[in-house]
C-alpha cells in the first residue's frame, strides 16, 4: 500500500526528555529534514500511581492463591503418606531402613581416610631423602 505524504505540520521536541518522562519513538519529518520527538500530553502521576497499586493487589492475589495451592497440596501429599504407610507398614519399615542404611554408607564413605596419596605422598618423601642424602 502507498504510503501517503501526511501536509499536517507537527512542531516536534529536539531537547531530551525530562526524568519520569516516558521516552517516545523519534519521527523523522520528511518535510523539514528534522528529527525529533513530538510534543507529549502532560503526564498524569496520580494515574499511573493508581494503575501500579493495582497491580500490586493483582499480584498479592497470585501469590496468595499460589501459597494456598502449595499448602494443599503439601496436605494431600501428606494425607496420601499417612494412608500408605497405614495400608503397608512392613514396606515402609523397610524402605526407611535402606534409605538409612545408605546414607550411613555414604557418611562412613566419606569419613575414611584416603590411603593412596598418603602413600604417594610418603613415596616422595622417601625419594627426596634418598637425594638429599647423595648430595
């Protein structure tokens, strides 16, 4: 579609916007050869104030309604537990105790020493004194 010549002048703003300002696309006006950011209505505050705490109530409802799913949801979960280890109180038994007993495997692993790089480490003690003691 052809872009039609708009002959409507618009006095256009050259200085920088002022702080709080929202910041408008630049028109480029054919018909001066300028650049520039046409005048902007005066900015209501008050109104944007307004349009922000609504937000802020909006999303205070969200999270309030997303903590409330979690709660339910953490009490079904736990409701369901309950019913399991009631109807099968030999398999949960047993799942704690392996559950236990690898963690208690895990720690034990964890707090044995390592042997090798002692060793390696005494070889090379071993092999810095047999130098020294040729020179």
């Amino acid at each position: 579609m052809p872009r039609r010549k708009s002959t409507e002048t618009t006095t256009l703003d050259t200085k920088g916007a002022k702080i709080g300002e929202p910041l408008p696309k630049a028109i480029i006006d054919t018909n001066t050869a300028s650049v520039g950011v046409p005048r902007q209505p005066d900015h209501d505050l008050g109104e944007e104030l307004g349009a922000l705490r609504k937000q802020i109530v909006t999303l205070q409802q969200q999270v309030l309604d997303a903590a409330r799913s979690a709660k339910g949801g953490a009490g079904k979960a736990m409701r369901q537990t309950e019913a399991a280890v009631k109807l099968h109180p030999a398999s949960t038994l047993l799942l704690v105790a392996a559950v236990a007993g690898a963690l208690a495997f895990a720690v034990r692993r964890a707090a044995l020493p390592r042997h090798r790089p002692q060793s390696a480490l005494r070889e090379l003690r071993d092999l810095y004194d047999t130098i020294r003691e040729r020179l």
